[in-house]
C-alpha cells in the first residue's frame, strides 16, 4: 500500500501548514504519523461496527419471503378461484392486507435509515481521502506494520459498506415492489367486496321450487377449487396467528388469572368454613376447579382482543365457546333447558356445514330451509322455556327474539333465490345467539367470583360467611349488563358486515373538532370525561365490596378495618379525575382558569364541603379512629361503618344509622372506647338485705365475674360498699371485659349467673 487516506482535523491542518517552514526532526514526525494512523484506526473501527449493527436486516430478510409468499397466495385466491371464494374470505383478505401493508410500511421506514446512516458512513469514509500519508518502505519498523494493518482495514471497511449498501437496496426495491402489490390487491378485494355487496341484495339463483340439479362434473370442479383455495389460505392463518401470537398470550394471562382467582378463593374459603352443602351453594356456574368457566371466560372475551379478525378466527373461537359452554350448561342447566342448548349447538354446526358450498344443490337449499324453520321452532321453544324455568339475564329474550325473525327472513331469501341474504341472515342469527347466551354465562360467572371474593374477604376479616349480596348484586349485574351488550352489538354489527360504516361514522362525530371561543374539543374527549368519571366512582364504590364490606350489618362483630380503604377510595376518585381531565383534552392553562374559578366559589359559598373533605382527608391519615371502632361524638354513640370523602356513618346500639360531618368529627371531642383495645370497665349496682353476709356475698359475686370467659382476669374485680341504708345494703361490682359491643349482654349474664349463686346460698336480693 503507498499510502494510507487520513483524517485530519481543523486544528491539524492549520498547525501543518503554519509549521511548513520549520524543520521538523525525524523522531518527531515518526511520533505524529503513529498518533494519526492510531486515531483513523479508531475511526475506521467506529464506521465498520457501525456498519454491522446499521445493516442488521437478517430477521427482515428472514420474513419478506413470508408476505411475499402471502401476497401471492392472496392474487392467485382473487384470479384463480374468484368464482369459489365467499365473503368471509373477502373480509380476512382485506384484514391480512391491512397488516402486511403496515409491517411492509414499516420496513421502509426502517430501511430508509438505515440506507441513510450507511450514506453517512460511506461519506465519512471518503471523507479520509482528502488527506494521505505516505506507507513506510521499511515495512518491517512498528510504524509500517501498523500502517500496513490499518490499510487492509480499510480495505474491509470499504468492502463491508458496499455490501450492505447492495442489501439494503436489494430489500428496499423488494419491501416497495411489495408495498405495491398490497396497495393494488386492496383495491382488488375492495372491488369484489362491493361485487359481493351488489350480488347479495339482488337475487342470484332461481326460486327454490324452480331450482335445477347441479352439473355433478361442475360440481366437482368447484370442489376442487373450493379445496384448493382452503388449502392455500391455511398459510394466511398461519401468518395471522404468527403476526398476532400476543393475542394467544393475553387469552392465557387472563385464563390464568381467572382461574387461579376463583381457585384460590374456594380453597381459602373451604379452610376458613365448612364446605356448604349442594343445598346452600350459592354458585350456579362457578366450581372449585373452574376449568369450564375459565374457558368461557376466555373464549367469550378473546374476540374483543383484534376488532378486525379473519372470519376463520371468529369461526374457531365461535366453536371453541359452544364446546366449552355445553360442558359448563350441562352442569348447571336444567334438562329441559340443556336439550334447548343442544339443539342450538346442532343449528351451529348444521348451518356451518351447509353454507360451506358456494353455489348449493336444491337439496342444501332445502336442508337450509329445514335448518331455518328448525331454528325458529327453538328459538321460540327456548323462549317459553326460560319463562318457566331457570331465567338468564334480562338481555338474551330480545335477541331470541331476533334470532326468530333473522331465521324467518333467511327462509324467505332462500326461497326467492336470494341465498347470499340467506346466508348472512341466518349465520347472524345464530352467532348472534350463541354470543348473548355466552356473554350472559360470563356476567354470572363474574357476579359469581365477586360473591366468592367477598365470602373470602369476610372470613379472613372474622365475619360471618353468610350476608345479603342480592342488592350488591343487582348493582354489579347492571354495569356487566350494559358492557356485555356493547360487546354484543359490535360483534353482531360484524357479522352483518355493517360494523365498519357504523365504526367511521361514530369515529367522525366524536372526533370532529368543536369550538367555542378560544377552547377546542370534541364529543369524544366529553363522552371520555364523563365515562371516565362514572368508572372512578362505581370502583370507589364497590372496592370496598370486594375486601368483604356489606351495607346491611348493624351490629356484626368486625375487627377493625384499617383506613387504607377509604385511602384507596380517595386515590381512585383523585386518579379518576386527573385522567378524565387529561381526556378532555383541554389546555392546562384552561384547567388553571377552572381551578381559579373555583377557588372563588370556595371562598363564596363552599367552606363547609371543603373543610369536611380536608377534614376527611386528615381522618384517613392520622386515624383517630378506623372503622368498626366504637366512639362517642358530640353525645352520639355508636359503632364507624364507613369513613367517607365529606361525612362519616356510625351504627348506633339501637341500629339506627347516624351521618357526621367530618369536620365534627375532626373539631369535636371524640371519645374511642376501641383505640387501643375493646376493654372497657362495667359497673352493676346490688341491693342485698341487713342480714346478708357481705364476705360471703363478695366471695360469690367474684367467683361469678371470674367465671365467664369475657371478663377480664387479669384485673380483679372491684366490690364496693357504697351506702349502707338501715334496710338494705348497695354494693358496687367494677369489673372489665374484652368486647365493648357486648356490655350489655355480658351485664345480664352475670347479674343472672349472680343471682342464682344467692338463690343457691340463701342470699336475697331486693
């Protein structure tokens, strides 16, 4: 090599060119030459590993055959077997399109980065042309071996950037020859969708009474594209779960989480009480080992996961639900309702298998009117009979309904020959059934676990397993009822090919920008608001369900409850309204003028609110007192039932339930008779007669005291003579016990227990 292209910076130039008319010694020059040729080793070494990690495209090499592959098996679906493919097809076309187009765009951008930072290096390494130094002859000397080095270095280098330049071209005419095809494929499948469209409203075979046989060579023929088409779009699915396998994880997490829930919860529940009866379990549908219910738990939300699955994706998970719900029904269900069940299974699969064919003889026609008329009949059957017996949730009797007029209007498409109405009809119908009846299945499995869940919490906490959960319930019951239902409603929009329409409607009015004044927002941040407002407060509002609380007990014996929930109240209410402020979308400097203004209306007029809810907030914290403590305030006695933001609840001795206002509580005197423990001191007042032996009287009472379990032993009791009246003698008995919610009755089991000891002994009371 005769010589090596260096680097030079600024400042070198200027102090090479300054020096030139000085005589430079020989080691000096030796000693510059070996720093430069030490610094463009550096950099030769930063643009080579730079190299290698900015050209990283094996695993996208790796997959661009993949969608290639798929993108031609989408074309040859389209050309090929366009007279055999249905709509559902049409519509996961249209899905695995929507993907590749994304993943291919992203390739591009990632390619076009990485093409751009190789240009910089290859200009970095043209830039060390600008500047030589001339190899050493010596090559044997330490500064022409590393010269010598640093040459087939470069040489490297040099290599290596072409290289990858060429792959990264190579990939990006690949990742753009590919992004077209997606772009023209879409409008091909956007074409035939509108053909399908046009071709379902208008009628495309005969009157059914005037249906001809079918040509069995055709009909071979068809078959066998209709296998073929299967068999290539197998690989499609095996893209869509490869491209979606965190779908399958999220299933499982939420499969396990469920079930390891319910699981744990009966087994801590059967340590803590004896196991309930069949009589007395209150569970319909929840078991000890929930695998059934897990199943539906899952199956029944894992179509929500991707808004815009494969029709063949639905169709599994469709068929998964219907086998995990007949073995949970068939436990639960009466016979006669399970039968109704089977029948509906046996619609499902019977209707799946006939709209299979794309162009059906008059005997599948004729099987799919026999299906409808069957479809009615047990749609009308299960109707009665959910009157009768066991009911589901309100929502499933309006689609059953529904489900008899879509399987009424099919049998009408199919004898005037409009089969593609038919089919759309009739599969909608009975997804739409099976759906309600598995989302209606997964609102008493979930009421169920919260029920379980509460049971856990109780007798974790000391109370009794057994309380009123039918109001809870109705409450719980409502809010899965109303989300199971939207759930529903885009499901079945789908399968009526009208959830996409609907969906961009909805997207333009709540996304379309409003003003007023200075102030932008839109419908949807408002409708976020105020949902996210609701969902703060229904959360704050049954937390405390699910750690056991109810809002029947008025005298249960609690052990205290630390102010942790009532903590976790107020931080659910303060997060609510942080985030449903930052959903509205309005400017922070529009907040600070809200807040401002209510500043004012605090100093107005809202003293009293806000000092009870700071006083609130500083009760949470310090803890005076927690609830199922027993205090006195301002007269009024009684055991906390709740801490709430702006006033507190007491359970009186007479069970009446008393509001304070936290700022009485926080001024006020309070008196906690169960801060530090439930000990209090009881006082009995005796009459005895002039003749009684007070010693033996004494020895009596205090035998008596010590002889219950929930007095306290440790201090002795206290048998005072208080006055002595020529007729009688009034004696005072002090002594401590452990339950202050217990005084009374312990008062009264003593004084019986003292009275029968001086009946015993011949001691009269007066």
């Amino acid at each position: 090599m005769a010589c090596w292209l260096l680097p030079v910076p600024a400042a070198w130039a200027q102090d090479s060119v300054a020096a030139r008319p000085a005589v430079v010694p020989a080691p000096s020059a030796e000693l510059d030459a070996a720093q430069r040729v030490e610094q463009a080793y550096i950099v030769l070494g930063r643009i080579s590993g730079g190299a290698r990690r900015g050209a990283d495209t094996e695993e996208l090499a790796a997959e661009l055959p993949t969608v290639e592959e798929n993108l031609k098996t989408i074309r040859q679906n389209l050309t090929q077997y366009s007279s055999v493919i249905n709509l559902k097809q049409i519509r996961m076309f249209q899905v695995l399109l929507t993907d590749m187009q994304a993943q291919l765009g992203g390739w591009r951008t990632e390619l076009a980065t990485q093409g751009q930072r190789l240009t910089r290096m290859q200009a970095q390494l043209d830039s060390l042309t600008q500047h030589a130094i001339p190899a050493p002859a010596d090559t044997t000397t330490a500064l022409g071996r590393s010269t010598a080095r640093l040459g087939r270095k470069q040489q490297r280098a040099t290599k290596l950037l072409a290289r990858n330049q060429q792959t990264v071209t190579q990939l990006q005419t690949r990742v753009s020859d590919g992004y077209i095809q997606a772009l023209e494929l879409q409008d091909e499948v956007r074409e035939q969708s509108r053909r399908f469209n046009r071709r379902t409203l208008a009628p495309g075979s005969p009157p059914l009474w005037r249906a001809a046989a079918v040509d069995a060579g055709q009909q071979a023929a068809a078959g066998q594209l209709v296998r073929e088409s299967y068999a290539s779009q197998r690989r499609l699915m095996r893209y869509y779960f490869g491209q979606n396998w965190h779908f399958g994880v999220w299933m499982a997490v939420l499969g396990l989480g469920f079930f390891t829930w319910v699981f744990r919860n009966f087994r801590l529940v059967n340590q803590a009480a004896a196991a309930p009866t069949p009589e007395q379990q209150p569970f319909r549908y929840l078991r000890p080992v929930p695998l059934a219910g897990t199943l539906v738990v899952v199956f029944s939300l894992a179509p929500f996961f991707d808004l815009n699955p494969p029709a063949a994706y639905t169709d599994l998970l469709e068929l998964l639900l219907v086998v995990a719900l007949s073995v949970l029904l068939g436990r639960s269900w009466p016979r006669r309702q399970y039968l109704y069940w089977l029948g509906i299974v046996g619609l499902f699969l019977g209707l799946t298998f006939v709209y299979a064919a794309n162009e059906p003889s008059p005997g599948l026609r004729w099987a799919m009117l026999a299906l409808n008329l069957a479809a009615m009949g047990v749609g009308y059957g299960l109707l009665r009979e959910l009157r009768r017996g066991p009911r589901l949730a309100a929502f499933v009797p309006p689609v059953l309904v529904l489900f008899i007029l879509l399987n009424a209007l099919a049998l009408l498409c199919n004898l005037t020959g409009r089969l593609s109405l038919a089919k759309v009809w009739s599969s909608s119908a009975i997804l739409g059934l099976t759906q309600i009846i598995s989302l209606s299945v997964l609102v008493r499995l979930l009421t169920e676990a919260f029920h379980l869940q509460m049971q856990r919490s109780r007798l974790a906490g000391g109370a009794a397993a057994r309380f009123n959960f039918h109001e809870i319930e109705r409450g719980l019951r409502m809010v899965l009822s109303v989300l199971v239902c939207g759930l529903w409603l885009m499901t079945f929009t789908t399968n009526l090919d009208i959830f996409r329409p609907i969906y961009r409607f909805l997207e333009v009015l709540l996304t379309t920008p409003h003003g007023l004044g200075s102030i932008r927002f839109s419908l949807g941040n408002i409708v976020l608001f105020f949902a996210i407002i609701y969902a703060s407060v229904l959360l704050q509002r049954y937390v405390g369900h699910f750690f056991g609380e109810t809002d029947d007990e008025i005298t249960a014996d609690h052990d205290r409850k630390g102010s942790w929930l009532v903590a976790i109240r107020l931080v659910l209410l303060a997060v609510g309204f942080l985030l449903a402020t930052l959903a509205s979308g309005l400017p922070l400097d529009k907040i600070t003028i809200v807040v401002g203004a209510l500043g004012v209306g605090v100093g107005l007029g809202l003293q009293n609110i806000i000092n009870n809810l700071v006083s609130g907030i500083i009760l949470i914290f310090e803890r005076p007192f927690q609830v199922g403590d027993f205090i006195e305030v301002t007269g009024k006695t009684g055991r906390v039932k709740d801490i709430g933001i702006r006033a507190s609840k007491l359970i009186s001795l007479s069970g009446s339930e008393i509001i304070v206002p936290n700022g009485d509580l926080l001024s006020g005197h309070v008196i906690n008779w169960t801060l530090s423990n439930n000990h209090i001191r009881v006082e009995l007042g005796l009459k005895l007669g002039p003749d009684t032996d007070l010693d033996k009287a004494r020895q009596l009472i205090g035998e008596e005291i010590l002889a219950n379990a929930n007095t306290l032993h440790k201090v002795a009791p206290e048998i005072l003579l208080s006055a002595v009246n020529g007729q009688v003698y009034d004696l005072k008995v002090l002594f401590w016990i452990n339950n202050i919610r217990q005084e009374q009755m312990l008062k009264s089991e003593i004084l019986a227990g003292i009275h029968r000891r001086f009946m015993q002994e011949g001691i009269k009371m007066n």
